[in-house]
C-alpha cells in the first residue's frame, strides 16, 4: 500500500490536470460564443446606421436581414446556454477529482509522518540502549 499511494497520487494529478483542459476548453468556447453574440449586436446597430441613411433601400433588404439575425441571436443564446451547462459539469467533475486527489495526498502524508514517528521512536530506543551500555561499562570501571 505504501508504494501504492504515490503512483495514485501521481494518476489523480493527471486526472486533475486533464480535467483542468476540458474546464478552460469549455470556458474558451462559451467566451467565443459570448463574443460572437457581441459582435452579432455590434453588427446590429451598423445595419441599422445603414438602413437609416438609405431608407429607399432599407424596407427591402433590412426585414429579411433582421429576421436573420433574430435566427442567429437565439442560436447563439442556446448555445451559450448549453455551453454554461457543460462548463458547469466541467467545473464540478474538476472539483470531483480535485477532492479524490487531496484524499490520497492526505493518506500519503499521514503515512509519512506515522513512518517518521516510528523512525524517531526506533532511533530514541537505540540512543537509549546506547545510554545504558555505556552506563554500565562505567559502572563496571
């Protein structure tokens, strides 16, 4: 078991830092999505500048634009709202492993000072054994 608990440490780091990818992929992607949305609103308020300095010409092509933007909004806030999902269940398989990990290390180090108490414990019996011969010898003199 002693020898055993490294290696598991050592697999739930990686567990961990694998874990932490997935998390910071999935957060990377809902800021792309988030940006995406901000610039769908940026372009928006341009095509609406637009339209308003050519009106002759808005009527016609802007209703079919704007519904296409309607379309793309609620796209990308589902998406958004499924990606929150997935950041969420990231976040909590990390927090998941996180806590596995510092199980082991806990162990891990309970083990290690348990060894080094009964290291100190053998060495003070030895240094006592020691006393006493040389007690004795003196004793003896």
């Amino acid at each position: 078991m002693a020898k055993g608990v490294p290696m598991l440490i050592r697999v739930n780091e990686w567990t961990v830092d694998e874990k932490r990818r997935v998390l910071g992929a999935r957060l990377k992607e809902l800021d792309d999505l988030e940006t995406a949305l901000a610039n769908l609103e940026k372009e928006v308020v341009q095509e609406q500048q637009t339209a308003a300095s050519a009106p002759d010409m808005a009527g016609f092509l802007y209703g079919n634009y704007a519904c296409q933007v309607i379309h793309r909004r609620e796209q990308l806030q589902s998406n958004i709202e499924a990606k929150e999902g997935e950041v969420a269940t990231a976040r909590e398989a990390l927090n998941e492993a996180y806590r596995e990990l510092k199980k082991y290390e806990v162990v891990n180090e309970n083990r290690l000072r348990r060894e080094e108490a009964e290291r100190l414990r053998e060495e003070q019996i030895e240094l006592d054994e020691l006393g006493l011969q040389a007690k004795g010898f003196r004793d003896r003199q």
